[in-house]
C-alpha cells in the first residue's frame, strides 16, 4: 500500500496523468492523494521554505496545503489556470497564514538573508564558482513581491495566468511585474559579479 | 545572460533544490485523511479547523479515523453475537434467481451478476461487478426491485439497499429484502447523489428482469 520511499513521481504538468490522478483524487482515493502530495512536495517546500523559519514549519505548511486542497478539490475545475495553479493558491495563502498566527511580518531583510543563506552551506559558496551561485544573490536582493512572482514562474512552473490565479491578480499584471522583476534581478546581478 | 529566457532559465535551476520526498508519517496522515472521506463525509467534530497547524490537523485526523474504525469493529462483533451468521442462512437457503444486469444502451458497457437466495428472513440478494466507477465522497449506488408502471412520477420500486465500491473499484455486496421478486421483477442500481431524498432520483447504471427459478 502506498508509493515505495524513493521513487520519484513525474509527470507532465497538465497533462492526461495528471488530469487522470486528480479525477482520482476527487474521488478521495487514498492512492492518488499520495501520488499528488509525492509529485508536489519538493516545490512547495522550497516555496514555503524560503518563507518560513524552519524546515518543520514548511512541512507543518506543505501538509496544511495538501489537507486543504483534500477538503476543496470538491470544487476544483480545470476551467482554471490549472491544477498546480490552485495549489499554489492554497500554499500561498497558508503561509501568509502562518505569518500572521506568528504575530510578525517578516521584514524584507531577513527573508533576502535567508534565501542567500538556505540554499547553500559555506562549503558550497567556496567551491561553486558558477553563476547560479551570483543569480541566487541577486535573487535574494529583490522585493518579496518580485521574488514570488519569478518563483512562481520559473520554480513552480506556472503560466501567467497559474501565477495571476494563486496570487489574486490579472493575468496582464502578471506579465508587467514579471519583465520588471527580471529587469531588477539583472541589475541586481550585475552588481553582484561585480563585486558590489 | 543576453535574454529574459535564459536569465530565466538560469534562475530556475539556480532556485531549484534538490529533489525531496515528503515525510512518511504526513503522506500517512493524507493517506487517512482521504480514506476517512471515503467512509462518510467529514463534519465539524470529526475534522479540526485548519487554523490548527498542519502536523496537529493531520494527526487529529488520523486519530479520529482510527477511533471510527474501532466502533465499527467492535458494533459489528457485537451485533454478530447472537444473530445467525450470513454463512449460516446462505447455506440454508435456496437459490431463487440469478441474473446479469446490464447497462443502459446508451451508457458506458458495465455488468454485473445478481443472486437471489431465498432464507428464512427473505432473501440475501448478491451483486458483483467490477465495473462501476468510483463515485465522489457522499454519493452512492443503490439497489431497487421494480415493479410494472414504475416512473419517476408514480414510482413502484423498493429498495434493497445502498452500496460503494471499494478503493480498487470492485463490488461485491450481500444485501437482505424482504422484497417478492415475482411481484417487483426487475432489477435497477442507480448512481444516487446521497441528498437525503429516499426516491431514486438518480441516473440508472445496471437493470436487468428476474426471472423466479422454480416458478
């Protein structure tokens, strides 16, 4: 019963399997839950983590969200921006949750210094000298808004109108901030391989 | 980086982490959680606010599942107690007709066979298929006898009971009525939406005519 530990779930973002698990999924079969929760955990997490203080709160947040979109895929249509879009809704919103149940906001320092910090250990930062190392930086220079924005984009996958659905906005908005955030991200990584 | 897209391709595989699996006990949890919606609907008491935090919620779930499985069991053995066992009556009985229903001829192909044994209680009547889809949580199928006129405005059915497959789309059902079939011959399963309505309003997947073996 269930998927063995290890084994990766892959499949095309909205494509007939996908479309297959969900229609299982409506259903409450235990089986696809899983599948759905295997297939989602690693984005997400990264998501939530780079939002969240610990490794657990991120769990507590990617649990949370998949217990919710169980409670609300009655009401699910691909009608939508897709599957991965409303998922997103939903981590999005619990995790803007979790800040105000922790009675702070996160100030915008602090989330750079922990997306600079996360992803690598001092090790890392000393041996890889390549430009994903420059690019996170600059990634972690950016306004929360335009980090969420390209992460939603570029990590999560979703189009446009995925990232305008999970995040309330209209499609056209979406496109703006993303060309102006890009726009950012490239000043800000000039100004990291330059030593600034 | 010349181009949005390949900035953009950079900083999705600089931003991406490594591949991780979710932790057991909350695909667990999950797991539980959905199989719970399986048995019954969820309601206020059973389900926490998810203003709780998602390990809590997800443990308060798996607990309550755990709590509705021991009831059942333990009402079930307690009912068996004293009462002939299903066994007892179906070897006791006669067989009184046996029947393969079929789908309407404009839905999707699906049969399943039907038995009727006549007991001293009425008749245990048995329906096996594996070819009924898997309905959303709270709906149902249901079992009808149906007699001559029967419409959805003056109906003249009973019902012999309601059932779901199982999580591997498989139904094997013993149902009990009391229902004479040489004077409600016909066999009907509908795909009911579990709104509270005792009339079948629901779309009929299986029928079949019962022909009374012995006469």
């Amino acid at each position: 019963m269930g998927t063995p530990a290890g084994e990766g779930v892959r499949f095309e973002s909205e494509g007939p399997e996908l479309r297959s698990v969900v229609a299982r999924a409506v259903r409450a079969d235990p089986q696809a839950w899983e599948l759905l929760y295997r297939r989602s955990y690693s984005r997400l997490f990264a998501y939530a983590r780079r939002r969240l203080p610990s490794d657990t709160a991120a769990d507590d947040a990617v649990s949370e969200t998949m217990l919710r979109a169980l409670d609300r895929i009655p009401s699910f249509t691909w009608q939508g921006a897709g599957f991965d879009a409303w998922l997103y809704g939903i981590a999005r919103n619990v995790v803007l949750e979790t800040y105000r149940s922790d009675g702070r906001a996160r100030p915008t320092a602090e989330v750079a210094e922990h997306l600079s910090d996360h992803a690598d250990g001092p090790l890392d930062r000393l041996v890889r000298r390549d430009s994903h190392v420059e690019v996170r930086r600059a990634f972690s220079e950016l306004s929360p808004e335009d980090q969420e924005v390209l992460e939603l984009r570029v990590v999560a996958g979703l189009s446009a109108e995925g990232v305008a659905e999970a995040t309330g906005r209209a499609a056209g908005a979406v496109r703006m901030a993303q060309s102006r955030a890009l726009q950012r991200l490239r000043g800000h990584y000039e100004k990291v391989t330059r030593g600034d | 980086m010349a181009t949005d897209d390949e900035l953009m391709a950079v900083l999705a595989t600089a931003l991406h982490g490594d591949d991780r699996e979710p932790p057991a006990d909350r695909v667990a949890s999950l797991r539980a959680a959905a199989t719970a919606r399986t048995v019954s609907p969820p309601t206020v008491a059973t389900f926490p606010s998810p203003r709780t935090s998602g390990a809590r919620r997800l443990a308060m779930v798996a607990a309550a599942v755990a709590a509705a499985v021991v009831a059942l069991v333990a009402g079930a053995a307690a009912f068996d107690r004293d009462e002939p066992s299903e066994a007892d009556l179906l070897a006791g009985g006669v067989l009184e007709f046996e029947t393969r229903l079929e789908a309407p001829e404009d839905a999707a192909t699906a049969i399943a066979t039907a038995t009727g044994i006549r007991t001293g209680i009425g008749r245990i009547v048995q329906v096996r298929t594996d070819d009924l889809a898997i309905l959303p949580a709270g709906e149902f199928y249901e079992v009808w006898f149906v007699g001559p006129g029967d419409t959805p405005e003056a109906p003249n059915r009973i019902s012999a009971g309601t059932f779901h497959p199982d999580e591997d789309g498989r139904s094997a059902i013993d149902l009990t009525a009391a229902v004479d079939p040489a004077r409600y011959p016909r066999l009907s399963v509908t795909a009911e939406p579990g709104d509270g309505e005792p009339r079948a309003t629901g779309t009929e997947v299986l029928a079949a005519d019962i022909e009374v073996l012995g006469g």
